[in-house]
C-alpha cells in the first residue's frame, strides 16, 4: 500500500507541476487576466472536470504560481545572502548588493512571473493569506543583512527624524518581526525594499528605455546608494 500511495502521489505531483508548467506558458502569452483552466486543461489534453480536481478555481490556481513565484525569487535571495556570511558578514553593503543582484537575475530570466507578483493586480482576484510568508521572503533577507551588521557594529542609523506615526509604524513593525533595530533603520529598510523592485519594475517594463543604456552598472550604483540609506556602511 505505501508503494502505491507513494507512486499516486508521484503521479499527482507530476500532473500538478504539468498544468502550473503550461499556465506559465499562457501567462507569458495572454497576462495573467487571461489565463483559464479549459484552455489549460485543453492544451494538457485533459478533461476540465479533471483539472478541476488539482484547482478548483482559476484564483487557486493563480495562488499557486504565486507563491511559486515569490518563493523562486525569495530563495534566489536567500542563497546570495547566505555564500556571502561568516568572515564576509563585515562587508554588508557587498552581502546587500549580491542579494539585490540575484533578485535582478531572477527576475530577468523569468520577466512574466516577476509581472504576476510585482505588476498590475489580476482583476478579481484577492491574495490568501497564504502568499504573505513567501512574498516577505526577500525583504527578510535584506532585513538579515542589516541585523548581521548591526550586531556587528557596521550600521549607522541616519540622523533625520522621523514623523511619529512612522516610527509607530516602524515600532510595530519590529515587535512583529521580533527584531531590535533603531526605527529610523527600519522604516529605511522599507523604503529602499520598495525602491529595489520600483527600480526592477522601470527595467522591465521599459521605462528605463531611452534614458538609461548601462543598466547593470546603474543597477549595481542604486543598489549601493539603498545600502547607505538604510546605514549600511561601505567597505573599506
């Protein structure tokens, strides 16, 4: 009975990751406003009653690739985070900067699943609270980054006050988080996660195009400028 349990759950498995594999593929065709479960059950040569069992809706299967997608850039993320930790955690500004980078690569190689998580909402659909936890997955990383460096001694919290409610909101923040962190560096940190994907969304959706050319190098200078808001020293 294991034996056939576990070949069922191999077989469904394999269906399951078949039919997100061609919803991938209408996404990039049609946008995500468009993407049915009949035209995906009928390119997989399946029965729409039988898709059904796998997704019972289009936002089900939406949520899916939605969390797959935040997960993918999320771990891309994490892995550039952690190869840079130990010896090198004395250098956050180049940690942050690798994480940003392979956020970048991430999202260049897969441009239609960076428009379904960071692009204009799908209309109708209501994220689950089941996207929150991959969705933050980024941010965490660069959040780590700057707790190693403040533990570290290689943070400098910036000087200009904050309005009251922003530092309540940063208080909050942090209890939620469980971080001890100077709210100024917090609610910095927010502002430059936000800038980091309002810089990737202006690449690729072609707003950089005719006014910036060498966008790694601007890349890779705004990615710096973001570390020092935020009061992560530069080394050396």
């Amino acid at each position: 009975m294991t034996a056939i349990r576990g070949a069922r759950e191999r077989a469904r498995s394999e269906i399951t990751e078949a039919i997100k594999g061609e919803a991938r593929k209408q996404l990039a065709a049609e946008g995500a406003a468009k993407l049915s479960l009949r035209a995906v059950a009928r390119e997989l040569g399946m029965a729409s009653s039988a898709l059904y069992r796998y997704f019972p809706s289009r936002d089900d299967l939406l949520t899916a690739l939605i969390v797959d997608a935040y997960n993918a850039v999320g771990e891309a993320a994490e892995r550039a985070g952690d190869a840079l930790r130990g010896p090198d955690a004395a250098r956050p500004v180049a940690r942050w900067s690798a994480i940003c980078t392979r956020v970048r690569d991430w999202a260049l190689a897969h441009p239609h699943e960076y428009a379904l998580i960071y692009g204009s909402p799908v209309p109708g659909y209501r994220a689950p609270h089941a996207t929150t936890e991959p969705a933050a997955r980024v941010g965490l990383a660069l959040l780590g980054v700057v707790r190693d460096a403040h533990a570290a001694g290689a943070l400098k919290e910036p000087a200009e006050p904050l309005p009251d409610p922003v530092v309540g909101d940063a208080l909050a923040l942090g209890a939620e988080l469980g971080v001890e962190l100077p709210s100024g560096v917090l609610v910095r940190l927010v502002g430059a996660w936000a800038q980091l994907f309002g810089l990737l969304s202006f690449e690729l959706f072609g707003q950089f195009n005719g006014v910036i050319e060498a966008r790694t190098e601007f890349f890779e200078q705004a990615v710096v400028q973001l570390a020092r808001s935020v009061g992560l020293r530069t080394e050396g």
